[in-house]
C-alpha cells in the first residue's frame, strides 16, 4: 500500500487547521464573523493553518505513516495543536491586541484542531484495513464449518486476526434451534443433511466452499461417518479441528488435521481422574514387558509421564525397543531408564534382570498375538504366552514387586484358536498366583479387544493394500471386531491396575474394558476407503477371502458363566471365571513345559484343551 505523499500531508493539516479556527470562531461569535470581522477570518485563518504547519514539522506529526495511525500519532497531534494555539494566541496580541479574538475561541479551535487532524488520520487507516481485509479475504479458501459452538467461534476468531488461508462462509450444525443465528457474522445454514442446499446456496453467490471442516470435538462417530458420506458424495475434502487447547497464540497453522479412523470408530473421551494414576506409578520402579510393541509403547509413554523413579524397557525385538527407548529419551530426558534385550521365555535372564531392576510393579505386554502364525507354530505361542507369563509372574515374585499386570485378550473367551487358548491358559496362572495365600505381590489381569492401528492388525493391512491400489481382502462380510484406541485401552489399564492393587478388589477377578458395540470389518474397509477421498467398491474393490485358520467370526469380552460387576472405574468391569487350584495348574504347566521342550507339539495340545475345555479349534 502507498503512503499518502507529503504534500497530501500538508494540504490536509492546512484544511485541518483552517476548518478548526473558523469553526472556533463561528462557534464562538456565530456565521456573523464573516462580515463583521472579514479581517480576521482571513488573516487569521492563514496564521493559524501556518503555524499549525510550523508545529506539524517541529513535533515530527508530518513523518507518520497514516497506514499505521496509532495512539503515539495521536500524542503528536496534541501536541501539535498544544504548540499551535499558545503562538497563534500571542501572535495575534502583538498584531491587533487580540481584540477582534474571543479568547474561549482558543479552547474550541484546540479541541476543533485535535479532532480534524487525527479524524483524516484514522480514517485513511479505515479505509486501506477495509480494502486490505477485502483484498485478503478474496485470496482466502472459502471453507463450511461443522458445529457451531465453542470450537467455531475460537476458530473464527483466530481466522480474523491471523494470515490462515481459510474463510468461513456458513456454518452447520445438528441441533435446529441454532439454525439461522450466527457466530461473529457467519450463519448457521442447517443440519448435516441439509449440506448439499447449502452448497448449492453457497454457489450461487460465487462462496462455493472447497473444504469441510469438522469444529465438534465431541462428535460421536456415527455423525462423523455420516459426515463423511456427505463430503464424499459433494466431493469435497473433510478435515477437523483438534482439541481447543491447541490454539494458541493465535496461530491456526496446526489446526486442522484430516480424519483419522479414530474418529469414525473411537468413541468420545470419558473424563477420568488422573490422581489414582499418579498414585500407582509415581516414585515406583516400573519394568514394561513387551516394551516395544503396540500395547507396551502406549503403556511406556503413559508411565514415563506419570514421573516413575526408574523404568526397564524389556523386548526381544532390537529394532522395536530402540524405537521406544528413543521415544523416552527425546521426551523424558530426565527418566532413568534401562531398554534389554531379552525374551520372556528364558527364565535365567529374566531373574537376573528381575533382581537387578528391583521392579515396583511389572506390565507383562510380551505375547505371540497373530492368530495365523500362533495356529502355525503353536509350541511357540505356549512357550511366550503360557510359559513365559509364568516366568515373569515368578519372577516378579522373587524380586519382591508390588504387583504383576498381565495384559489378555478377548481371544481368550471361549477360543478357537490357540493364541486365545494359550492367553486363556496365562490367565488362569496370574488368577492363581493372586489366590494363593501368602503376603506376595498382587496379580492383575486386563482383558480387552482390538485396538486401532495395533502392529498385525487389519487395519495397517488395509493401509497397505490401499497403498497399492486395492483390493481391501476381508475374511467374511459378518465378520466383527472390537475397537478401541491404544491411548484410551491403555489408559483404562492402568486405571485397572491402580484399583486392582488396593485392598478393596477382590483377588483372582479379570478387569474387562468396555469396548463399545462390536464393528464389521467390511464396514470398516470402506470407511477406510473413504478416509482416502476413494469410493468403495467402484474405485477400490473390497474381496471375500475366507475364514482363516483358527479366526472367530465374533469375539466376546465375557464367558456367559462369567458374572460381571461394576467397578469405581467408569469404562472397566470384573469377571470372575473358574479358577483352579495352583497345585495342579502347576503340574499341567510343567507338563507342557516337558512337551514343549521336547516339541511334542499332539501333547502340548492335549494339555491345552484339559486347561482349556470349551476351545474349539476352527474348522
């Protein structure tokens, strides 16, 4: 934007001056001045612009920039007219004794002169912000908001005073009795349904938007699904806004994030009290099994934020532990921290790590979980499920621990293949050792379904697949799966295991997650689809491959034998199935210990369906 050059400068002053002494005057005396005193309107009015010029250029009012007008030009300005008026006043007494003069005209060609010259300031700031804005908002990509509460009005607010390439035309929301108000002039058009009239509407006046932006937190997935679908059929992009606290400063640049499959399948976060958390694990030495895979990350970052006193990394995987000691490194540099290599199934390192780390309380996350590479190589899956959990609950035993968390499975209810039968078998140890009747650590058992974008699981598969270009390979058009987010399951497990350590949880029960409803997995594949901006079956197919082997069509949470009761915990109920006696679960352990040790793969199966009685392996 160009300055107003200086001789638009000093040609407004001199008007600004000449208006404010003939208003002083006029004000004063009345339009009778004019031809009662024509000297001194005309002589006097060219003193008073003169010496306002002199005061102009002696106080710097002339070097302002008008663009950027401010409260220091309004300081000049008053000094300026300060300087003007006393001069003028003494001038004209030396002239014709001020005689022709009220004196009170001093006062309002004051006043008269502060206001005219700061008034052509700020107005000519006005207008260069007006067009600017106008010039801005043009060049901004028009986008619809969806919800219309806090989240749109902080977005708004921090669009108008930001360079963010977005504008928002319209907004839309569910609930009716917000349709036709507005939010910092935008207008609530209607309801998700209602968004192709709205576009449509929105077109016609040339504000066709060219995103959707999701500004509801708390949207529950269903209305997200929906929304999509929307998006999908009006062909434009759908992106969210994170949480409110993410706004900061004013800056939006991080503020919109696309769709994740958490948000179409997860459900809205329950508020949970973080004070038992920091109870269980602040100032406690905990040892993390299992550290680098999904579950065990999860659990690392969310202990190592608790403020524990030391915390052991234990994997058998190089690579997977060195991603998540590196994680805490970069995050907790302050942690003292131990990441070993070393696999549950050797017992004589693991006691010697148990006794050298001294653990508080164990996270037990280490298991073989694929159902196709369990049912393939089954005595490796009872060597690290059955075995190596008895491994780590002994050896949490004899290093003195506090207590013991086992993480399970919903396989293990009435399985089908022997990863869940072998999870099963595992439990009934932990129940077991929290039975028996000595003054050693307590044993806790979770037990939870799928979490989303776990390594193994379908989800990083459809990824994949859709990577390449489909097709999406799903086993059986019924088939269903539990869902929940790693961050809310293991957040869930800890709150489990800071109740099941108290004396007020009754030993030997299992703590179930609530996963919410079931979801089909074909389901599933297309919502993935869409997330890609794809549409199913047309441009990436979805194939029927067939059950594999030892796969559920459903899974359950719960035997039907297992009475469930509710805890303190919201989203975390007990079961409690049968349990056996730890004398003879300990003879049929060491029994298939023998078998598999001798790879005796027909004996270790019979064992497994003598612990197990109702699996069933699939057909």
């Amino acid at each position: 934007m160009r300055l107003p050059p200086i001789w638009l400068t000093l040609v407004h002053d001199t008007a600004a001056a000449a208006l404010a002494f003939i208003g002083a005057v006029v004000l004063r005396v009345g339009w009778d001045a004019f031809t009662d005193r024509p000297e001194l309107m005309t002589g006097g009015t060219l003193l008073f612009a003169a010496l306002t010029l002199i005061s102009a250029r002696l106080t710097g009012l002339t070097r302002g920039v008008w663009r950027y007008t401010s409260l220091a030009d309004l300081l000049g300005v008053v000094k300026t007219a300060t300087l003007t008026v006393p001069v003028f006043a003494l001038v004209l007494f030396f002239i014709q004794r001020g005689d022709y003069l009220p004196r009170s005209s001093l006062l309002y060609a004051w006043a008269l002169l502060v206001l005219l010259l700061i008034a052509g300031r700020a107005l000519y700031r006005a207008i260069k912000e007006r067009s600017a804005a106008a010039l801005l908002s043009a060049a901004r990509e028009p986008v619809v908001l969806i919800g219309a509460g806090d989240e749109a009005d902080l977005f708004i607010a921090n669009l108008k005073r930001s360079a963010a390439p977005y504008r928002v035309v319209a907004l839309v929301d569910e609930r009716e009795r917000r349709h036709g108000q507005a939010i910092r002039g935008v207008r609530v058009e209607g309801g998700i349904d209602a968004l192709p009239q709205v576009i449509a509407r929105l077109s016609a006046r040339d504000e066709a938007p060219q995103k959707l932006i999701l500004a509801q937190s708390d949207a529950k997935p269903e209305t997200v699904r929906r929304l999509l679908e929307a998006a999908q059929s009006l062909n434009l992009p759908l992106v969210r806004l994170p949480r409110l606290t993410d706004f900061r400063d004013g800056d939006i640049s991080v503020a919109l994030r696309p769709l994740a499959l958490e948000d179409l399948l997860g459900r809205p976060p329950q508020p949970l009290d973080r004070a038992p958390l920091e109870n269980l694990v602040r100032g406690q030495r905990v040892l993390v099994t299992g550290a680098g895979g999904s579950i065990g990350a999860e659990l690392v970052r969310q202990i190592a934020a608790l403020g524990p006193a030391h915390l052991t990394l234990l994997d058998a995987s190089e690579y997977a532990l060195y991603s998540i000691d590196l994680q805490v490194s970069e995050l907790f540099p302050a942690l003292p921290r131990r990441a070993v290599i070393a696999d549950v199934r050797d017992a004589g390192r693991i006691g010697r790590i148990f006794t050298e780390a001294a653990p508080d309380l164990v996270f037990h996350a280490a298991a073989i979980k694929h159902v196709p590479l369990a049912e393939a190589n089954p005595l490796e899956c009872f060597a690290t499920n059955i075995l190596g959990s008895r491994i780590v609950a002994e050896a949490s035993r004899r290093a003195g621990a506090k207590a013991m968390v086992l993480i399970s499975s919903d396989k293990a209810v009435n399985p089908t293949n022997v990863m869940g039968a072998s999870k099963r078998v595992a439990e009934m140890w932990v129940q077991a050792q929290d039975l028996a009747e000595n003054h050693g650590p307590r044993f806790v058992l979770v037990r939870f379904g799928n979490v989303l974008g776990s390594t193994g699981s379908v989800i990083p598969l459809f990824q994949r697949q859709l990577q390449r270009g489909g097709p999406l390979t799903v086993t059986h058009a019924e088939i269903t799966r539990y869902f929940m987010t790693i961050a809310e399951a293991v957040e869930l497990v800890l709150h489990a295991s800071a109740y099941g350590t108290t004396d007020a949880a009754a030993p030997g029960r299992i703590f179930v997650l609530d996963m919410g409803e079931p979801v089909k997995i074909i389901d599933l594949a297309r919502q993935m689809i869409r997330l890609h901006g794809l549409r199913p079956e047309v441009d990436i197919p979805i194939e029927i491959t067939g059950l594999r082997p030892g796969e559920k069509l459903y899974e359950e949470l719960f035997h039907d034998s297992e009475a469930l009761d509710p805890t303190p915990v919201s989203g975390v109920r007990l079961a409690a199935p049968r349990t056996w006696a730890l004398p003879d679960l300990t003879r049929e352990f060491d029994a298939m210990a023998e078998a598999v040790a001798r790879g005796d793969t027909a004996a270790a199966l019979t064992i497994l369906h003598r612990l197990v009685p109702e699996f069933s392996p699939a057909p």
